[in-house]
C-alpha cells in the first residue's frame, strides 16, 4: 500500500496506517468483517455496507451487497481513491452523514453516484490514536429525508465503534 512519490505528508501518514494495519492484522478481506458489514447493512436497511481500509486504492476488507436483488449492481472488493464519499471521510477524520448526496452539489458528482446509483451515505472514520485505518459505511439508491440524519450518525458511530474493539481485542490490542 503506498502513496504516489512526492507527497511526503500522505507518505508518513501511509507509513503509520500500514504499520497499525499490520498490528491488528488487517492484511485483506476478512470474514468477520463481511459480518460487520452485513449487520450494519441490515440495521441501516440499506443495500450496501463497507468497512473500508486506504492504501493506494480504497479496499473493502468487510463488504456487504445483496445477494438477492439481481437488479442491483455488484461491488468489488476495491476501489479507487478518486470514488465515492470515504476519501471525504479520512481527510477530515470526522463522520459524513448524507441522507440526500444531490442535496449536497460537492458530492452529487462523484463517480458512485452514476457506477451504482447512490443516493444516501453514511461514513465514521476508524480511528487508530490520531491514524484513520479507514471506515465504516453503507450506502443506498435511495435519497432518506433529512430528519434521518442523526439516528444515521449514532448508528454508523455505533458500528464503527463495534469494529474498533473487535479489532483490538481479536489483536489482543489494549487501546
């Protein structure tokens, strides 16, 4: 997992993700992070749930998309930087809550939006000490009312708060 050369700052903060990737031995998809993801997608009722690690691309360690719904496009197990709402997320190190993506013109032309039709997007930053692993989210087709907003922040910070302390006590990590 690496930068492209010349952004040392992005370098260092890599450096310190892949290190702390490698102490909680988060080395690619995981099992246990599909059932996250799965739970997560259930309790949001929303078709598609992630947990989301950075490297040079965005990688779905723990994905959740329907089994059922041949109509829904499928996702794979990674992504470019350049996609979707995530990226947002790590920069900031804060949760982005989107009940309504066309609401929000700055991201109503992301590239997911046309891929697989999203309208709604909720995302917690996991946080490793001051280093953001990546995220958790889930994503939908379909726009929530505005109201939804905060029962979408505590659920997405309830989930990613459940992943955190599976992580460190399955690495045997004391926070």
């Amino acid at each position: 997992m690496t930068q492209p050369p010349g952004n040392s700052h992005a370098t260092a903060q890599q450096v310190e993700r892949d290190a702390a990737l490698r102490a909680l031995g988060l080395t690619g998809p995981d099992r246990d992070l599909d059932a996250f993801a799965t739970r997560l997608a259930e309790a949001a009722d929303m078709p598609y749930a992630m947990v989301n690690i950075f490297g040079s691309e965005q990688q779905f360690f723990g994905l959740h998309t329907p089994s059922d719904a041949s109509d829904l496009p499928s996702v794979g197990r990674s992504m470019p930087l350049d996609h979707g709402f995530c990226p947002e997320v790590v920069d900031r190190k804060l949760p982005l809550i989107l009940p309504d993506v066309f609401a929000h013109p700055r991201f109503a032309g992301n590239a997911v939006v046309d891929l697989i039709g999203i309208r709604t997007y909720a995302g917690a930053p996991l946080l490793h000490g001051g280093t953001v692993l990546g995220t958790v989210c889930y994503v939908g087709q379909e726009d929530q009312p505005l109201s939804t907003g905060r029962a979408s922040l505590n659920l997405i910070q309830q989930h990613r708060d459940e992943v955190m302390a599976f992580l460190y006590q399955r690495a045997g990590y004391q926070p």
